[in-house]
C-alpha cells in the first residue's frame, strides 16, 4: 500500500468517525463545505482519489488541522481530549 493511499484511508476513517461523532449526515456536511451535493460527499468518502487541497478544506470546515484528519491515530487522540 502506498503512502498516499495510507493518507486517503485515514482520512477517510477518520472523517467518517467525525461524522459520527457530530451527529453530522453527508448533506450537513456538505453545507459545511459550501453546498457541495450529497453525492459529492459520497464520492469524497468513498474514493482513493482524494486531493490534498480537499483534504484541507474538509479539515477547516470541520474545525481541524489537515494532519488530524490524516493521523492513523485520530480516534484515541480524539477521545483522550474529550476526558
């Protein structure tokens, strides 16, 4: 696996689990990244190809930094935060 697609799968994870955690359906977060459709958001959590610069703007909309988004450990970083 490569490290990109290391990247795009704990981005992927990761905004999932945000998602999750913020009562957030794929429409409410396309409101966030400025109308974009649901089914720009199901392509944005389903695809391998994801650029950097998205990666940026989903981070910002959401009130992260783009190297939470692709931390491998975001999760447990996340609810150590919490406590």
């Amino acid at each position: 696996m490569t490290e990109q697609l290391k990247i795009v799968d704990a981005f992927k994870l990761n905004l999932k689990f945000l998602m999750f955690e913020k009562g957030l359906t794929q429409e409410a977060l396309g409101q966030k990244l400025g109308g974009m459709s649901r089914q720009g958001v199901n392509n944005l959590l389903n695809s391998d190809d994801i650029k950097t610069s998205t990666i940026g703007k989903v981070a910002n909309a959401l009130g992260y930094e783009e190297t939470d988004l692709t931390d491998p450990n975001f999760k447990q970083k996340y609810f150590n935060k919490k406590d």
